[in-house]
C-alpha cells in the first residue's frame, strides 16, 4: 500500500507532533512514484526517505504496473 493519498493527513500529523515538541527521526516509505508536489507537502518534515525504485523500463513499468512513465516519474522524484 502506497502512503501517497495520506500524505497532506501524514504532513498535518508529522507537523503537529514537531510542534508539541517530539524528536523523534520521521521515515517516509514508498514506492518512489511521487508527484514533486506530494514531495514538497513533506519538505522540511521527513528525516529519512525510501523510495523503493522498481524499474528502469517503461515497457516492464508499463506490463507490470500499467505505469508506463514510472522510471521518469520516479527519477523527478530522487533528484527534487
């Protein structure tokens, strides 16, 4: 399951709990099919990133997860 529809919900909680003073190091993990704009709703919030990178070619990306664009997609989202 992927954490990318709960991401303004994961952002307003990960906020609230820096705010009451929590310290703890935050850990985002996904699939590394992220919009820049998800990434940047968690910018300054998330201490450590896993993308899980699947594959390097659309045609697998495209057979396997009906994602064709994954790989540029994905890419975008390692060098926000």
């Amino acid at each position: 399951m992927s954490p990318t529809p709960y991401v303004p919900f994961i952002a307003k909680a990960i906020d609230r709990s820096k705010g009451k003073g929590i310290q703890i190091p935050f850990v985002y993990n996904s699939h590394a099919y992220e919009t820049v704009d998800t990434l940047r709703m968690l910018d300054g919030l998330i201490d450590i990133y896993l993308p899980d990178f699947k594959y390097w070619s659309g045609n697998i990306a495209h057979r396997l997860s009906h994602a064709q664009d994954y790989p540029p997609s994905a890419m975008s989202a390692f060098l926000k």
